[in-house]
C-alpha cells in the first residue's frame, strides 16, 4: 500500500492586487498570506512613481517573515524589497533602500553585497526586467 502524503492547503485564486491600494497590500504582507510575495511585487512595482510605495516596502523588508522567506539561494523576499528600491533610481527610493539595507545584519549585508556584486551598497544599480 503507497504511503500516504498529507495535502497541502489550497490557495485559491490570487487577489487583484493590481487594485489594491499600498496600505491594504501593506497589511497582506504583514499578515504573511500566501500571496504576500505577489504582493510585494505589486508594491514593487509602484515604487519609481510612489514614494509612499517605497516607504512601505523599506518598512517591509525588516519584517522577520520576509527575511526569512528565500525566493532562491540566499536572495530572500527581503532582498528582493531593497533590490526593487535600489533599481527604481529615485532619490527616495535610493535613501529608503541604504536605510533598509542598513538594518540588515552584518553577514546578511555582507552576503548581500556579495550577491549585488559591488563593495558599497551605494554603487549597486540592479536592473528589473
């Protein structure tokens, strides 16, 4: 008789966070629902036009939850945040980013720096295709 595998949960369909104001993809992320990386990606998006969007992804990226959730390899969700400021090229979103960076640990910087492949996090300028 085969072993039997519990299920996983069903997500059920994806939210049109497309039409969800920052606050409320804000909370989605901070709840860690399922979709939060969607989310975080929509709020990524809007950060080169919105500076409120930048806020609150630098705010996010210090969330534990997001620190701790690997996309691949060592590029966690985190990671990801910092990456979308850095690449916006905004004053704000550039600040928010060296701030958001700055509150990562030491061997976390270090490794991101790494990954970046720069020496400072002032002259990383990733690009998102």
């Amino acid at each position: 008789m085969p072993a039997e595998f519990p299920q996983l949960p069903k997500r059920g369909p994806a939210p049109a966070v497309d039409r969800m104001s920052n606050a409320e993809l804000a909370r989605m992320i901070e709840a860690e629902h399922p979709y939060r990386g969607k989310a975080l990606f929509e709020l990524s998006d809007r950060i080169a036009h919105d500076d409120d969007a930048a806020t609150k992804v630098a705010m996010l990226s210090r969330l534990t939850s997001l620190r701790q959730a690997r996309l691949f390899d060592r590029v966690s969700l985190a990671w990801s945040a910092i990456i979308a400021l850095l690449a916006a090229e905004t004053e704000h979103s550039r600040a928010s980013a060296y701030e958001a960076f700055g509150a990562l640990d030491p061997a976390e910087q270090g490794d991101m720096l790494d990954y970046l492949e720069v020496s400072a996090i002032e002259e990383a300028h990733p690009r998102i295709a």
